[in-house]
C-alpha cells in the first residue's frame, strides 16, 4: 500500500511540473512585457497597480520598443 501511494505522489508531481511549465511557455511567448498608457504615454509592468484601463492600453514587448515609441516609465512600477 505504501509503495503505491508513493508512486501516485510521485506522478502527481510530475504531471504538475509539466502542467506549469507549459502554462509558463504560453504565457512568455503569448504575453507582452510592457503595458503603455496611450492618454499619458506612460508605460508599466504587467504587475504595476497603476494600469490603465482596457481601452487606454497599448502593449509593448520591451523596454527599448516603449522608450522609442516615445512613452516614459511609471514611476511607480519602474520598469
């Protein structure tokens, strides 16, 4: 009995190792870095408490994108 409660942790474990690596591969490849205000031009973290609303929102891959695109970083998040 033991040894089969073992092994059905052990698969269980497995499965929830894969199940969250898959969901962190979608996420990073589906998921933009930087979300802009296009009202302040200010963009954010995807974290930040400071996010604007749906319809004010533009999303940017990276830093470098935001920045030449001529938004400024939130002071808040700092991205």
């Amino acid at each position: 009995m033991r040894r089969h409660s073992v092994r059905l942790t052990l698969v269980v474990l497995v499965i929830g190792c894969l199940v969250a690596m898959a969901a962190l591969s979608v996420h990073s490849k589906s998921a933009p870095a930087y979300i802009g205000n296009v009202r302040s031009y200010v963009f954010h973290r995807q974290t930040c408490r400071h996010l604007p609303t749906a319809k004010n929102r533009t999303y940017f891959d990276t830093r470098a994108q935001a920045v030449d695109a001529g938004y400024r970083p939130c002071r808040k998040c700092k991205p």
